[in-house]
C-alpha cells in the first residue's frame, strides 16, 4: 500500500469533520471468478470521498463504477457472458455476500476485512457524506420507496444533502433526459437502485453521460432503508444464512433462484477463487 493521499486544500472542510484519506491503492483477489476489492465498509467510504473530491476538480473525470458480487452475480457471470462483460466493467466490485468473505479466508492469503453488504454500506456512506458535503442522488424503487428513503436519510444523518431523486420507472429511451436531469443537480454519489442486471447495464451505458463521482448499484436498498423489506438476525448474517431468511419471506418468488444459483456459486467460490499480488489506484 501507498501513503495516504492529501486532500485538496479547498476540501478542508473533510478534513475539520474527521475525515482521514483513504490510501491511494487497495487489493484485489479472483474471488468465484470475479475479481474482488479486499476493501472494508469504512476503506469504503473513506475511498467514496476521496474519489468524489477529486472528481469535483476534474469534471471530465468519469465516475468510478462501483458493483457488488454476491452468490447470483457469481452464479449469473458463470452462466451468462453478456452480463459477465458488463458486470466486469465495474471499477470496483466490492463483497455483498458473508459467503464470498468466507471463501476469501479459506482460499486466498490475502482475505477480504469484512462483508460490506449495500443494505449496510449506504448508511457508512450518508454518515460520512453528512460530515464531508457530498451530495447524494437516489434513482430507483418506486416513488413512494424512494422519496420514503431519501426522508429518512436526510433524517438519521443530519447535514446531507439529498440532491435529487427519480423512481426506477422509466425506459432506455428516457435516458438521455434523465441523465440531464440528473447532471443538474450535481451528484457526486449515484445510488442505482434497479433490477438486476438492469442497474449494471444502465450504469455502464450511461457512465459517460453523467457527471459524478461515483455510480453505486444498490438493489433494493431503499427498501431496506424504509423498512419494507427487513434484515435477518445478526446471527444468521454472521453465518452467511441471509439468503435462507429471504427465501422464508418470499418462497415463490426466491425458490428457483437459489436453487439455480446457489450451486453454481457455490461451485465457483470454492474453485475459482485465489490470490492475487495486484494493487489498484
């Protein structure tokens, strides 16, 4: 790892709030053939800001990619090309699932800290983004998800500045107004709350066009947000059971999804995961 990068001056304010760099390299490990940032929830967020700052300087710069792999990504990437090539167009692929940390312990030297579930993350984010002025635009969910979350963000983290807002109905073809609108208000944090892989494929195809520091996939972590879809005990996160709580939650509409993807993943994790020596700016 590098020393830790010096924050602009004109971004004192981070610095008054606490804020301490995040270092300018991380590691990275093939982990069920994706490869994977061996990144803490709190090297994270300190990373989100550093990224965000400096894309403030350099409004050219294009937003960092930032996806999630768990067991379906697995599964899916192994399956399907297609979503494969956009999904590894991420510029940072962080672990949503307890199983993928566990794969990483067992198989690699170089283990990933901790899950860093979105569900979890997207509040070490508001947190530190109250405390260092970025701004946040939540896209996705429907619209009374939405502005529900964006309420209770703006409620439990005092100082954070929620933008803008747009439910995630709307087509390909609403894109280009959409990303306008957007741009408008001038983001440095994209929250993509859409379907998968309906927000890999968004946010890779409109990377360009919009103006941020980073672009998040987040699922239906508005949801979680709001309290209509609940988390399971600690106990059962701990183990890497979640997935078991939601499938006894929604039995029609998970069964044949994990029943599909949880083998396949689980086959990958074990044989297609290693170690790797590569640190990434």
């Amino acid at each position: 790892m590098g020393a830790a990068i010096a924050l602009p001056r004109a971004y004192a304010v981070a610095t008054e709030a606490g804020f301490v760099a995040a270092n300018d390299g991380y590691g990275e490990i093939t982990l069920g053939g994706i490869r994977t940032a061996c990144l803490s929830r709190d090297g994270m967020a300190r990373m989100m800001v550093q990224d965000c700052l400096m894309a403030r300087s350099n409004p050219l710069r294009q937003p960092k990619l930032v996806f999630a792999t768990n067991g379906h990504a697995i599964a899916l990437a192994a399956q399907d090309e297609a979503f494969r090539f956009t999904f590894e167009q991420a510029d940072i692929i962080h672990a949503d699932g307890q199983a993928a940390v566990f794969a990483s312990r067992l198989l690699t030297d170089t283990p990933i800290p901790e899950r860093s579930a979105t569900t979890d993350f997207i509040h070490d984010a508001a947190k530190i983004a109250a405390q260092t002025g970025l701004r946040f635009f939540l896209l996705g969910a429907t619209e009374e998800a939405n502005a529900e979350a964006a309420r209770i963000l703006a409620e439990t983290y005092p100082g954070l500045q929620i933008v803008g807002r747009h439910h995630g109905y709307f087509s390909e073809l609403d894109e280009d107004e959409l990303c306008d609108d957007i741009n408008l208000t001038q983001p440095d944090v994209i929250w993509v709350g859409l379907s998968v892989p309906r927000e890999y494929e968004f946010s890779v195809r409109n990377r360009s066009r919009l103006t941020a520091g980073w672009l998040v996939t987040c699922g239906g972590c508005f949801n979680f947000v709001t309290g209509a879809y609940t988390r399971a005990p600690a106990w059962m996160q701990a183990l890497g059971l979640e997935w078991l709580y939601r499938l006894a939650r929604e039995p029609r509409r998970l069964f044949w999804r994990y029943a599909v993807t949880n083998p396949i993943a689980f086959f990958y994790l074990l044989t297609r995961t290693t170690s790797a020596c590569c640190v990434t700016d």
